[in-house]
C-alpha cells in the first residue's frame, strides 16, 4: 500500500476527480449527488470543500466537514473521506462523522482500510477521539473495515428514505 497519501481537494487533481465522479455515477452511490456541482463548476466546488472545512458559508442544518482524497503516486484519486466536526442532528447521528467511498476499480484491495486509518488521524487533529460511522447492512466490506478499527457495534437504524437497514458503529 505504498504511494497513497490524504491530500486536501485541489484543483490539481480536476482531471482524476471527474473520473472518480463518473465512477460513482455509475456504481450508484448514493453519494453522487455530493459531487455534481464538481462537474458544472469544478473551481466552486473546490472552494465550497475547503470553505466547510474552516465552518465558512456552509449552509443551514449542515456542519463543518472536511474532505480529503486519497492518491496514488501517479495522482490518481482511489477514494474520498468526509469527516464532519460534530453530530449534532438526529439526521446526523444516523449518518455518523465520518463517510468515504473507494473508487470500484480499486476496491477489495485495502484502500479503504488505508483511507479510514488516515482518516481517522484527521478526525483526531480536528479533537474527535470518538467516531460514529455507519455503513449499509449489506455492504461486507465496508463492515469487516470498521470492526478491523475496533468499531463497536451501536445500533441498526432503518433508513426510511433509502428503504435499507443501517450499521452505527463508534471507532
């Protein structure tokens, strides 16, 4: 797993982020919908990640949250993290603090393991030693990654509007 490191969103990495956007669309993540404004206004978009990060214009009912992609050595990006400074809804104590998603032609190959122990390294510098993830009851993979951190087990909430089952672990 050498060769991958966090980085914050930059316009540097325009070209890969689209094809990570155009993956996303396609394996139906719901989490398509956080990155259109990426494919009309890419700069914007830029400028809103690394404003909520700072708690600056972020619009009402969200709270800060900050992003980082995962690169390979060639500037490839393999994954997105979102870490949200605080829960403080009942809508964001499902969702939890941190989500992330691993690009599909990278997956089952310990990126998301590597993606959420860096995380997790960046939740801490921001004075979370506590956080909620929540994955898809379905979603194995994503499962056996938080329990390898030592998620422990909370609840199993039905979301109602996406019509699954949930996981809320706390790492």
């Amino acid at each position: 797993m050498q060769g991958v490191k966090l980085v914050e969103p930059s316009i540097i990495y325009r070209e890969s982020f689209l094809e990570f956007i155009k993956d996303v669309k396609e394996t139906g993540y719901e989490s398509y919908e956080l990155y259109t404004k990426a494919e009309k206004d890419f700069n914007e978009f830029i400028k809103e990640l690394l404003e909520s990060s700072k708690g600056i214009n972020i619009p009402e009912g969200w709270v800060p949250c900050s992003s980082y992609w995962l690169v390979n050595d060639l500037g490839e990006i393999i994954g997105v993290i979102r870490i949200r400074h605080y829960v403080d809804s009942e809508f964001l104590q499902m969702i939890g603090h941190i989500g992330y998603e691993i690009k599909s032609t990278h997956r089952k190959k310990g990126y998301g393991s590597k993606l959420l122990e860096l995380g997790l390294v960046e939740a801490r510098k921001i004075g979370l030693e506590e956080v909620i993830i929540t994955c898809d009851e379905s979603n194995i993979g994503s499962r056996k990654i938080i329990e390898k951190f030592k998620g422990k087990y909370i609840k199993s909430i039905f979301d109602r509007e996406n019509q699954r089952n949930l996981l809320q672990y706390k790492i």
